[in-house]
C-alpha cells in the first residue's frame, strides 16, 4: 500500500515533470511559497491536499496511487513464517499456486470447490502478505519479481518434497506433449552457470506462452507442468561404488 510519503515523493516527480514551480503550485493552491516548500518537505500530509495538488496537476489522484504502487520494489521471496501460513491453510496454497499463473477469480471459482468469499478471503491473505494488490471487483495485480521463488529450503519447497514430488514422477511421461529427460554429464564449471541461464529461459517462454493462451477458450487448453532442475548430484548408491 502507498504511504502519504511516497505519494509526496511521486508528487515532486510530477511537478518536475509538468516543469511546475513551487511558486506555480503554490497559486494554484491559494498558499504562500514557503508554505507549499515545507509541506512538500516535510513529506506529509493530508490526503486532501494531496488530491488537491492532483487537481493542480491534472493528475487523478487514483492514478497517482497507482504508479506509485506500480514502482514499489517487487517481492523476490516471502520469509519463512509468511510461507508457513501459506502451506498452514490448503485453500491459500491452492489460490497462491494458481495467482502466479494469473488465474482470475472467475477460474478458480470455477475449477476448484471453493466458494467466492473464500477465494476473495484468500487474496486478501495474499495481499497482505505481498504477493498481489487487490483491486476493485476482486481483480489484483502480482507484486513478485520475474526472480521470485518459494524459499529453497522453506516451508513450501518441504510440502512440495514431501507431497508432489512423488506424484508428479508417479506419471508415465508418455502422453501427448509429454516426455521426461533424463540427462548426466560432466561440464565445465564455468559454463555450467549458462545452462542454468538457458533453462530459466525456457521457463520464461512457458509462462509467457501460457499469459498469451488465456485468450483462447478453455476447450483449446490443456494443464502442463514444467519442471526444470539441475544440480550438482550422483546418484546416492552410485556414490557408494566410487573408488
């Protein structure tokens, strides 16, 4: 959520932007100069003014929120407790899950047992925790940088070991678009870092490509699950027969 200071900050931008004096603004406001000066430095102040500076900008005051909120440093991890109440509530997990992959209310609503008011409830949590903005009509935007990902050795990626891991592989890997790789080699140390490079390509395509397929209808759209891994690993029992 934006604070009045951050709105005072984007305030500045604006009238820098408009090439606006603080004599000007202060006209516009019926204010002294001086008066106009401290108010903008001291950083706050009520948000009556505030909108009253928009008014002087042309600006909407909703508008000005907005890019605020929009420039606000995106989130890259949760922390551990914030993961445990995500993991704590199977509903939660499931809308967390499915608001990464921007799924709107309406799907999920419509796919899962969960009723609207729960689903809403869950955006709520989430916003709170940071993970989305909500807005009008149950739409949010996602808070979470492009790097995002759930704690390595957090409350997530344990319930994933523990609970999907082996389901997941359980699959025969053998359906249509389907196909499981399994590839070992020796490389060098310098160029493994690239590879690792390649491969988060390859999930920037996958989600890009899902963003760009909501539009068909949901006939034309099959559920896929992408995982890449790499890691410097032998096969335990192998490791045993080292010499």
């Amino acid at each position: 959520m934006s604070t009045t200071a951050d709105l005072v900050l984007a305030i500045k931008r604006e009238l820098k932007s408009a090439r606006m004096t603080y004599a000007d603004l202060a006209r516009a406001l019926g204010m002294a100069e001086s008066s106009v000066k401290r108010m903008l430095a001291k950083g706050d102040m009520p948000l009556g003014r505030i909108d009253a500076i928009c008014r002087a900008l042309k600006i909407d005051f909703a508008e000005l929120a907005r890019r605020v909120a929009d420039a606000q440093p995106l989130l890259t991890e949760l922390t551990h407790e914030q993961e445990k109440a995500v993991v704590r509530d199977e509903k939660l997990m499931l809308v967390a899950i499915n608001v990464l992959s921007q799924w709107t209310l309406e799907q999920i609503v419509s796919t899962y047992r969960i009723s609207e008011a729960e689903c809403v409830g869950c955006l709520a949590q989430l916003d709170r925790i940071g993970i989305v903005e909500l807005r009008p009509l149950n739409r949010y935007r996602l808070k979470i940088a492009k790097t995002f990902r759930w704690r390595p050795h957090g409350p997530v990626m344990d319930f994933f070991r523990e609970n999907v891991v082996l389901d997941y592989y359980r699959g025969g890997f053998d359906g249509p678009s389907e196909g499981l790789l399994l590839v070992h080699g020796t490389i060098s140390r310098a160029l493994a870092p690239s590879f690792l490079d390649r491969l988060q390509r390859v999930a920037q395509d996958f989600a890009q490509q899902h963003q760009a397929d909501q539009k068909l209808a949901d006939a034309e759209r099959e559920g896929y699950v992408l995982l890449l891994g790499m890691r410097n690993w032998e096969f335990e029992r192998f490791a045993q027969m080292r010499r």
